[in-house]
C-alpha cells in the first residue's frame, strides 16, 4: 500500500485526515504517458457514510516543463479542489447513509470505485492533474522568448545579431534600407 492507499477497515471510526506527498509514478497509471510533474501533495478527509466513502480536499504540485517562448526550464504549479465519492455496486443503497452535497452544485464528485477491502485516492487524483495540464507555458507572461537570428534569450541578453541584419523598426533608412534588408532579391541572387 502507498500513502494514498486506505483500508476500509480503517475509515469505520469516521474521518480521517489525509495529508500525503508521493511521486508522480504513484499516481500514474502504468500504461499513462508521463506529465513531467513534481511530487504531488493530496490533503483533505475521508468521511465513511455508510458504505460510501466521500473525499473532500485539494490536488496540487507542479508541472516542470520548459517555456515554451525562451525554452528556460520552469515549473507551472497548479491546485485543484475535489470532491470524490466512493461506492461499493454491490452494496444496497445505504443506510442513513445521506451524502452531504449540495445537489444544485453544478460539479458533481468524480466517482471512484471501493475495490474489496481497500481504497485507492491515486487514479482520482490522477484524472483530476490531466484535466488542468497548462496548454501552454510562459515563464513569465511577457516572456521576451528567443532572437530567431541569434538564438539570444531576449529577457536577459541583448540581441547578438549584426547590426546590418537586423533592423530596428524606428531606424528610418528609406528604401535605399530595403535592399539591403533583402540581399536575396538582388538580380546577381536570382540564379541561386
Ligand atoms: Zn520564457
Ligand atoms: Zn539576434
């Protein structure tokens, strides 16, 4: 058993708190790709409403990925409250066993299953890091990026490039600039 593993046995006392920090080949699935993720941290309580087990808590750590503009190693950290609710089909329904959701709540608890005498928080946790992955990562959100000339990364270095291939956008050469800006359209280029 992991730290996000319980024993129903345990829970017939009533709540217990959960407070633990496991690594992300705990929570993924063996066949799932990997999410580059830091250690991730499950808190909250597990509450045995006869037969059913409610989880109410947060899922948080960090996604380690690079910036997507200046490709900087980063980390993007994420929260995400839950509510999970765990049922055993082969159980009638339970007895006094009222759950305590409020039913206009749009967010309905994710539902996970009571497998025989254990209790299993990672595949839930699991489902909820997929569904705030970050579609993209910034560094900062104005991240400056890369020069594409010179490959500088913009936010801490200026631009290397030589001075005749770049052009500022304020230097106001005319168009006798613009030949030079574009040595390919020269007539003595055209055979290349
Ligand atoms: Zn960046
Ligand atoms: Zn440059």
């Amino acid at each position: 058993m992991h730290a996000l593993q319980f024993s129903i046995a345990s829970l017939s006392e009533g709540s217990i708190a959960v407070d633990a920090v496991v690594s992300e080949e705990t929570v993924r699935p063996v066949n799932a790709a990997s999410l580059q993720l830091g250690p991730v941290r499950v808190q909250g309580v597990l509450d045995e409403l006869g037969g059913e087990v409610l989880f109410r808590g947060t899922v948080s750590g960090v996604f380690r990925n690079t910036c997507d503009r200046c490709l900087d190693p980063m980390e993007a950290p994420f929260s995400v409250e839950v509510t999970w609710l765990f049922e055993e089909g082969e159980l009638p329904e339970a007895e006094g066993g009222v759950i305590d959701i409020d039913p206009t709540d749009d967010e309905m608890p994710r539902i996970g299953a009571l497998r025989g005498s254990e209790l299993d928080l990672a595949p839930l946790a699991w489902e909820e890091i997929v569904l705030v992955v970050p579609s993209k990562y910034l560094c900062v959100d104005d991240c400056a990026g890369l020069c594409p000339g010179c490959g500088a990364n913009l936010n801490r270095e200026p631009c290397a490039c030589p001075s005749d291939k770049v052009k500022e956008p304020k230097d106001n050469q005319g168009l006798a600039g613009l030949a030079d800006m574009f040595p390919d359209l020269k007539p003595d280029k055209l055979e290349e």
